[in-house]
C-alpha cells in the first residue's frame, strides 16, 4: 500500500533513533550541568568571569560528557551504515553490544574526547556572548532570543571539530573487506591524509553544522526555561538573562517597631503578663527599640 511504503521511506532515514533518544539525555544533562557548575565557581561577584574560565567549564562539560557519548555513538554509526550491508545477519543495537561488548562501546573514545572537548570549548562561551548580545534593555534575554544565541553557537562549534569527528567515525565504523583499517587516532590521521588529501577531513560540515545548531539551540532554550520556571537556589548564580527571583515575603514584613499600627500591638496586649501566668517562672521582655528590664522570679500562682 502506498501508506505503507511511505512510512518505511520515512522510517529508512532514522536507524539509530533508538539509542539517540536514550543516550542524549544523560549526555546533555551531565555537559549541561558540569559547564554550569564551573562557571559558577569562577564568576565573581558582579557576575563577570574570565574568558579562559569560560572555556575552561565548556571543556570539562565535553569532557565528563563522552562516557555516555562515547558508547551513543558507536552504537548509531553501525546502525547507520548497516544498510550498506546486504549479506549477513540483520543488524540490531544488541546484537552490536553483543559484538563489542562493554570495552568495545569506548573504541574511539580519544577521537571522541578530540572532538567533544573543543567542541564544548568553544559552544559555551560563543553561546554565553551571543547572549550579552542579544539581550534587551534590562539584561534579559527571551525564549527567541535563547534559540538564536544557541544555533549561532552552534556553527563555529561543529564545524571547527569536523576533523575529530571524521577520525572518530572512521575508528567507530566496522571495517569491511578491502577498507582500510586503523589502529588508532594517529594511524588514522596519517592514512586519511596520505589517501584522500586534507579535504577528507572536512567532509559533512556542512551537514554537522544544519545538525548540531538547531539541535544545540533548542537544548538550550528548554533548559534554561525550565532553570528559569522551577529554578532552586543551592547557593548558585542563575544564568545571565534570567528573570529576577521573586522577593521573599519576609522581606517585605515591617520592623519589629512598637509603633507600628496593627499585629504588634494586638500581640503585646495578648500576650502581656504570660512570663507570670500558669505557673512558669519567665524572663520579661521589652521590644528591642526600648530599655531591655531585667528579669525578676515572681511566684507561682497558687
């Protein structure tokens, strides 16, 4: 049926949608979370912060993200080349964890950390500017804005690492008969350039780059969003271009004053002579704008 064969044409374009979806969201919970968590322990009291610390927290974000983006990756790139096989067994995701085994998931795991670390090295600081710029009048920067800031980011980013990202899909790729093989990053750099010439490793830019800047952009926005709707204070700065947090009632309670017109004086008449009352031996007060009495023992009502 016609149906039918659109929606396999449709499905034959997303192999390796399954482990995407379960790997990004620890990967981006864990990058996200590490960058902010750095940048925090640099950024001074008026809310400047170094640029090398900038860069500083978005390399450990890429760094401390690979151990789930490592095995993420590995598992999509066979899935999405399995396709290109037409003898064998059907390839599946557990047949090739079956295949690698846990060791086997980090095969390419420094070509991973070659192209993460830059990456996130360079995303947060263009993305944290990109927000300077286009805030409005007040500091603030809104959910278009957000997006905006993050795809701009995105491109510098992506296609600065395309190099890494090119060694590290050819060592994550199961090689066929005739292919070359590599042993490692370095093997597979000089390979690369002897065989193909310097432009093999800038092919699909353009592609990463249509990829990773919307896909950045609208990770961003929804997290800082959702900072911004369900924010709590652990004792942190919010991201710049927040909105203010709201005062907290008891800031706007008036002083402990004993001229003040209302819950004050309702309560010393309430509460004048307790210090005497139901036996207790209590000390007596007065409000702190006047003398302070001393206390004196008064005998217990028989």
């Amino acid at each position: 049926m016609p149906s039918t064969s659109i929606l396999l044409t449709i499905l034959s374009i997303y192999p390796g949608l399954i482990p995407q979806l379960i790997g990004v969201a620890p990967e981006k919970a864990i990058k996200l979370t590490v960058n902010d968590f750095v940048r925090d322990k640099f950024t001074k009291r008026d809310g400047s912060i170094p640029l090398f610390a900038e860069i500083l927290a978005g390399g450990c974000a890429g760094g401390s993200q690979v151990i789930f983006t490592n095995p993420l990756e590995i598992v999509k790139i066979r899935l999405q080349v399995a396709g290109e096989i037409t003898t064998g067994p059907r390839v599946s995701a557990l047949n090739v964890l079956r295949d690698l085994g846990l060791f086997g998931l980090y095969k390419g795991a420094k070509a991973c950390f070659l192209r993460d670390i830059p990456f996130s090295a360079i995303y947060f600081p263009v993305y944290a500017h990109c927000k300077l710029l286009l805030a409005d009048e007040n500091g603030r920067v809104g959910g278009a804005n957000l997006l905006a800031a993050g795809a701009m980011a995105g491109v510098p980013a992506a296609s600065l690492v395309t190099p890494a990202d090119v060694i590290k899909t050819r060592l994550q790729v199961a090689a066929r008969a005739g292919q070359t093989t590599y042993s490692g990053v370095i093997d597979c750099f000089r390979k690369i350039l002897r065989e193909e010439g310097p432009s093999a490793f800038w092919k699909g830019t353009a592609a990463r780059v249509f990829r990773s800047s919307p896909q950045f952009g609208v990770t961003l926005v929804t997290y800082e969003l959702l900072q911004r709707w369900f924010y709590v204070d652990f004792g942190g700065l919010k991201p710049s271009g927040s909105e203010p947090t709201p005062k907290s009632r008891i800031a706007d309670l008036p002083p402990a004053n004993p001229d003040h017109i209302g819950g004050y004086r309702l309560a010393t008449a309430t509460f004048a002579g307790i210090e005497n009352k139901f036996g207790l031996y209590l000390p007596k007060f007065k409000s702190p704008s006047g003398p302070v009495a001393q206390s004196k023992p008064v005998a217990a009502a028989q």
